[in-house]
C-alpha cells in the first residue's frame, strides 16, 4: 500500500512538474516573441536600406514572386529601386538573402545575407572575410552594379571582366555558386511578377 502511495505521489509531483513548466515556457514565450518580430523587422528594415539607392520610404507590394519593397524618394512617385527576399539552399543549409535591383531589373543594387549556417572560415565568406585585410566585405559589395542579364555567372581564380561575372570564393565555390544561383532563380520569378503589377518589362 505504502508502494502504491508512494508511486502516485510521484506521479502526481511530475504532473505538477509538467503543467508549471509548460505554463512558464508559454508565458516566456508571449513575452519573447514580440521581441522576436520586433528584431527582425528592425533587422529586415535596416537590410533594405542597405541593399537600395537611398531613398525616402518605400511600400511593400504583394506578388506571386513573394514581398517587393519599391523605394521612392519625397516627392516623386517613380521607384529608385526594388527590394525583395530570395531564399534557397547553402552548402549546409537555408540561405535568406535580401537583394536590390534598378527599378527596370537590369542591375543589382546590393545583396546581404540575412541568415546562413555555412562552413566558418569558409562559407561564411559570402558575410564577411576576416582574411582580407582591406575589405572584408569584398564578396557581397562585388554583386553591387553586377548585371543581372543573361545571369548571374561565378568564376574561379579570376578577376571579373564581364558585368554579370562574379568571382567565386576561394575554397566555398560551393556557396559562391548557390547565393548567385538563388539570386538568379528569384529574379526570373520578381522580373515577371513586377511585370504583371504594371511594372516596366
């Protein structure tokens, strides 16, 4: 009997166990999570910034090809850029990257890698690049002015000499090779998107 007290005991501390945890967890949670929205908002805004001309503001637009953030400056109501998210796959896994285009979607603005898990050392270069010394962040700003026509083309051991060309990341071709790629994928998709919402073809 005294076995039988004791097991329901037990049993009635790991169900009160449970229950005051899973509350905590869900009151951490409500607390959190607008902090958590709040972040990558700041964190998605200030990406769009960076990835586009200056400008003034900038709507969202909503289409088959996902978001597109049109910047304007005050007082004229013609785009100076266009801003969206493209994501795919990494060497190691998802990749989210926030790209900018000219407003006829013939050239990048800019491009920063919003989340990745690649290789460190490596395949995190496509960030930044500790081993340059001058420019660390030699890597993304290459794809700024970069033609997005035919496509976007990666090569090895080289300096560019064309417009769409970009140079590849010595020892993570791999992830070169994705984000341009991911980038190429996307565009195709926002180019006839953009088309369809009235924008130039």
């Amino acid at each position: 009997m005294s076995k039988l007290n004791l097991s329901t005991r037990m049993i009635l501390v790991l169900t009160l166990i449970t229950v005051l945890s899973g509350g905590i967890l869900s009151g951490w949670d409500s607390v959190t999570k607008p902090k958590i929205a709040f972040h990558r908002l700041e964190a998605l805004k200030a990406a769009i910034g960076d990835v586009l001309p200056a400008h003034d503001n900038y709507e969202t637009l909503e289409t088959d090809a996902g978001t597109l953030y049109v910047a304007t400056t005050a007082g004229s109501d013609e785009p100076v850029g266009i801003a969206f998210t493209a994501v795919g796959s990494g060497f190691q896994g998802e990749l989210r990257i926030m790209v900018g285009l000219t407003p006829d979607l013939t050239q990048l603005t800019g491009i920063k890698v919003l989340e990745q898990i690649e290789t460190p050392g490596l395949g995190t270069k496509i960030v930044v690049d500790p081993s340059n010394k001058q420019n660390p962040f030699w890597w993304p700003e290459q794809f700024k002015g970069a033609h997005v026509s035919p496509e976007l083309v990666v090569i090895k051991n080289v300096k560019p000499t064309k417009k769409n060309e970009i140079q590849g990341i010595t020892g993570a071709t791999i992830s070169s090779v994705a984000v341009t790629d991911i980038l190429n994928a996307q565009i195709i998709q926002v180019k006839k998107a953009w088309t369809a919402k009235g924008g130039p073809a």
